[in-house]
C-alpha cells in the first residue's frame, strides 16, 4: 500500500505479480480523492444549515479547477457523489435558493461529462459502488422538491432547469446544443413545477431494465436526454418528445428509473410515435423519464452483411479461378487479352474492397463512438479499391469506344497496359491520398459515430468517393449509347473473335456499371438515414456485386465457355486414356489368356492363306510359262 500523487489524498493498493519475466508491484486499487475534495467532504460531516449556499460554492468552484483530475478518478466522482447526496438530504427543511441549485447542478455538470464516461462505468460495474448513479439521481430529485416558491431558470452546458408556475397547460422546450426535447402536459391544477434535461446523463445511469411485461433485453442504450419532472399535483398524462442521439438503433421503450428496483422500469409509460430521430412518450406520473432502445435490428443487419460479402467474395474467388485456367485459350488478340485484364482487375479489387469492408464493419461498434486509428485505416483501403472498380470500369468503356468507333486508332498492348494500370489504379490512390490529406487534420476524414465510412457532415469527405463514381457512371452510359449508334448505322466490322469480346464488354459497361452505381448510392443513403429497409437493400446489392461480376463478366462470354468445355473434355480424356478399370488379378489373367489365344489363332489362319495364296501364284506362273512355250 502507498501514498497517491501530489495533490491526491488516499492510497494505492498494489499487488506483487510476475510480470515481464520479473517480479513487480501492480497497482490494483486507488482510493486517491483531489485533496480539495477531500478537505470539503470532512466540512460536509459538520455542516451547519446556514453554511450551506458557501459550502456549495465552494464545491462547484473546486469541481470546476479541478474537472479533468475529477472526471478521471472514480473515487474523486464517488466523493462527490456522497457530498451531493448529503447536502440534498440535509436540505428538506429549508428551502433552496436558485444560488445553491445552480452550484449544485455546475458540480453535476462537470461529474456527468463525456470525459467522466468511463469512470462512471467502471463505478457502476463495481461491487459496492453499484448504486452510486441512483445515489446521484436521487440527490438530484430530492434538492429539486426543495426549491424555493420563485420562478426562475439555470442552463449549464448539458442541463436545464426550469422551475415555473402553471395555470393548466404547460410545454417545455430544450434549449441545449443538439437538443429538442419536449415536455407537453395538457391539464394540470395551478401549480409550480420544475422540469430538468440532462443531456449527458446517459453516460451515468446503467440501462438494467424491468418492464411491465418482464421482458428482459440485454442490448439496451440509453437513447435520449434524461427529463426529471417534480410537481406537487398529480397528472395523469404527460406527454415527452424526445431526439433519439444514436438513429441506428430501434424498438424503443418508454422508461422511468424505479429507485426500488434500480433499474429501469415501463410501466405506466407507452410509446405514442416512434420515427426515425424522434420518439414521443406518454406516461402517467411523474419522475425521472427517458428512452431507451435496443440493436437488435443492427444484430439481424449484420449478418447480412457478413453473409452478403462472403457471398460476393466466394464468387470473385471463382471468377479469378476460372480467368487463370481459360486465359491462354481466350486472349488470343488485343482487345479479349484487354477485356480479360479489365475483368481480372475488377476482381481483385472489388475482393480487396470486400475484405477490408468487413474489417471496417467488425470495428466499428453501434452506438459507440468510431475507434479512429483502425477505421482511417480500412476507410483508406476501402475508398481506393471501391474507386479502382469504377475506374477499371472506365477502362472497359474506353476500350469498347476505340475498338468500335475509333477502329483505326491501334495501341500496342504495352502501351495500353500501361496507360491502364495509370488510370485503374493510380487515379483512385491520388483521390485517396488528397481526401486523407485534406481531411484528417480537421478530424473529418471518418464517420464519428456507428460505422467505418467516409465522413458526410462534417468535411463532406465521401464526396470524394460519390462523385468519381458517379462521373464513371455517367461516362460509361454515354459510351454504351454512342457505341450502340454506330453499330445500327455501320454494323460491327470486326473478326469473331474480336466480335465476341466487344459484345462482352458491351454488356458488362451497360449491366455492371448502373448496378456498381445503384449498389452504392443506398450505400450512400444508409449514412445519411437510418431507415432498415435501405441497409437491407444496400447489405443485398453488395453481396451481388461479386456475383455479377463472375456472370457478366465470365460465365456469360461464349469463348470462356469454349475454353473451359475444351479443357474438361481434354482432361476428360487423358483421364480415360490413363485408365484401364476391371484388369487386375484373375481377370486380367482371362484376358491375357484369351488374347493370346486369339492372337495364335490369327497367326495360324495368316500363315494357311499366305500358302494358299503362294501356290496359287506357283500354279499361274506355270500355266503362263507353258502358254508362252506354245505359243512360240
């Protein structure tokens, strides 16, 4: 056990553990208070009623010196948890000033900040420090019923306050930055009411739930400001539209904090209208309200995802497959050996593209801010294959153009790859680098939020993705169009060969391109709504892009059908060559025995003909001898 560091009070823990091939002292607890804390928590045990509004200042001034040793420190937070709890339960026979309410809520404005978010996780998952943010909740609601009769208002950077009189209808709006929220109460008896809007309290309270049917849901977040809501008079209808902060997550649920059970709880709260960036509530009491939802709809998403890529990429795996064991037979001239390198390109990078995809979806988190470092690194691999695909697209159309209405232009093939590699490849990595370069700095490069994708709201980056792509789209249509003219007004002069190709890339320009262009435009659409259907569809398409391409551009061209019969019968035959099924053992004995016996009997029936036939020839030649001596 040891001293903390300066201006800390308490002690360390540490545990002896074998470490690095050594033994050393690992700090496994730290009870260490900022010290000004401390000093006011010992005030706190002897605190008189009239020393309050000073002991009050006091703490907001030294949670506002000491904020970021504060929000780092869990046993800091807990301490002034405790402060606030005792203060609140010291104050129900007094009343509190606006002066003291807003010193209050200034110590909770710097304990509830983002900064503060994992301190409070590591409170609430704690064994005995469980109940430290109902303690906080609680502290808050008791204070508010002690209010002082005036009319007044406290705005902090992350909460309102409104304490008014009501005659019989009331309608509070959030004035908070990124905050609508609204509080509607439709009839009331005249009363005063205080109405606060938190809007980091979320990363407060856990979001353990008990609802009214006892559902239990396990991936809940909290979706919403948190509205406390403290009035003398009953009401029996209260109405709350709330901003939902995360639109990826769905199935909301009307909640309260229910300090008995310490969870959150729906009953006697219903959902009156859910779209998709606001939620509207009813509920028939009054306490601690918010939203929260779940991701189960983003768990069903992702395996669509997953399973629609794995699709796509197992058919580009089996394009290339198909592309290496045809391609001596079907590259035979310039513009098939062009086509097939275009093809092959596109390929590979859509199957790049397609596995730094997936990395990019398994880091990044629903709901969660996006790790930077992990996803600018899949982003960049991402933008600049999902280019190189639409510039070898490009490639395609290009080529079609100068094989069919500009024919006597030829290049040689070196000159040609060469330009293609240019386009395919360096023209997407330039674009890639400019957008790293223009946009990192500033922090726009990546979506900040749910996904690994080029940021839309803050540098407009995915711009430099939609825009080449949809040029090459463009581009690609008008080739196909131009190109369609010229052959209905002068025929396609061209060998078969040639021919065949041509019609393939033809079709490939005025199938794949609209598809690859359509595909990415609900990928678009997904950052910028949250709607299901859209990420259904965009999840589908992408897992045809590879599938289309193994069909448009390999299995539906006739020479790569040719190819690969001819090399199936080939190997089919060599096989059967090879193999002689059935000549082993016994059998192939039989078989030895009766072919030779065949054999000896061909000899036998060779050797009595050609004797048959030698007389014969004896006997003519005598009768021929005999009638040439006569004859003379």
């Amino acid at each position: 056990m040891g001293l903390c560091e300066k201006g800390l009070e308490g002690y360390i823990t540490s545990e002896c553990q074998h470490v690095n091939l050594k033994n050393d002292w690992i700090p496994i607890k730290k009870d260490c208070v900022v010290k000004a804390i401390k000093d006011l928590d010992r005030k706190s045990e002897v605190l008189f009623l009239d020393e309050i509004p000073a002991f009050m200042s006091n703490l907001s001034n030294a949670a506002k010196e000491n904020n970021i040793e504060i929000t780092q420190s869990a046993a800091t937070v807990q301490k002034i948890v405790e402060i606030l709890y005792k203060i609140a339960s010291i104050s129900q026979t007094i009343a509190i000033s606006q002066t003291v309410m807003e010193d209050f809520l200034k110590t909770v404005n710097v304990i509830v900040s983002d900064e503060s978010k994992n301190t409070w996780e590591v409170l609430n998952n704690g064994f005995i420090t469980r109940n430290e943010s109902t303690k906080l909740l609680q502290a808050i609601e008791t204070i508010s019923d002690r209010l002082s009769d005036d009319s007044f208002m406290i705005k902090e950077t992350s909460i309102q306050l409104n304490r008014t009189r009501i005659e019989n209808s009331f309608t509070e709006t959030s004035s908070l930055p990124n905050s609508t929220t609204q509080i509607v109460i439709p009839k009331v008896e005249p009363t005063l009411i205080t109405i606060i809007i938190f809007t980091k309290l979320n990363n407060v309270l856990p979001t353990r739930i008990t609802s009214n049917n006892d559902k239990k849901t396990s991936e809940n977040h909290i979706n919403g400001d948190v509205v406390v809501v403290r009035v003398n008079k009953t009401i029996n209808n209260i109405a709350f539209a709330f901003d939902t902060t995360n639109t990826s997550l769905k199935n909301p649920q009307c909640v309260f904090w229910n300090f008995d059970l310490d969870h959150w709880d729906s009953t006697g709260c219903k959902v009156k209208h859910s779209g998709n960036e606001t939620v509207t509530c009813e509920c028939d009491h009054t306490t601690s309200f918010s939203i929260l939802m779940s991701a189960i709809d983003n768990l069903a998403l992702d395996y669509i995802t997953y399973i629609g890529v794995a699709i796509s990429m197992a058919s580009l795996v089996l394009c290339l497959i198909i592309e290496i064991i045809v391609w001596k037979s079907v590259t035979g001239n310039e513009t098939s050996y062009m086509r097939h390198v275009s093809i092959v390109n596109i390929a590979v990078s859509l199957l790049i593209a397609d596995i730094w995809f997936i990395i990019g979806a398994a880091t990044a988190n629903p709901g969660q801010p996006t790790p930077v470092n992990p996803c600018s690194a899949a982003v960049f691999f991402i933008h600049f294959f999902y280019l190189a695909l639409f510039f070898w697209m490009l490639l395609s159309a290009l080529l079609l153009l100068n094989r069919t209405v500009m024919a006597s232009s030829q290049m040689s093939r070196a000159k040609m790859m060469v330009i293609a590699f240019t386009v395919g490849y360096c023209a997407p990595l330039l674009i890639a680098v400019i957008t790293v370069a223009s946009t990192a700095g500033a922090g726009g490069y990546i979506w900040t939020r749910d996904t690994c994708w080029l940021n839309w709201s803050e540098s407009k980056a995915l711009l430099a993705f939609v825009i080449p792509a949809l040029t090459i789209v463009a581009f690609n249509l008008l080739v196909y169009i131009v190109v369609v003219c010229k052959i209905l007004r002068r025929g396609l002069s061209a060998q078969p060969d040639e021919s065949n190709a041509l019609i393939v890339i033809a079709r490939c320009v005025v199938i794949l391109t609209p598809f690859f262009g359509i595909t990415w435009a609900f990928g678009t659409g997904t950052m910028l709504t949250p709607d299901f259907a859209i990420h259904v569809v965009f999840a589908t398409l992408n897992s045809l892009q590879g599938f289309f391409v193994l069909v448009f551009g390999t299995l539906l061209d006739r020479k790569v059908r040719e190819s690969a019969k001819s090399l199936i019968k080939d190997l089919s035959s060599h096989r059967t060559q090879n193999t002689n099924p059935g000549n082993t053992g016994s059998e192939a004995i039989i078989l030895k025995t009766r072919g030779t016996r065949v054999m000896d009997s061909e000899v036998r029936r060779s050797s009595v003909s050609s004797s048959v036939s030698a007389a014969s020839s004896s006997s003519s030649g005598s009768s021929t001898a005999s009638h040439t001596a006569l004859k003379a």
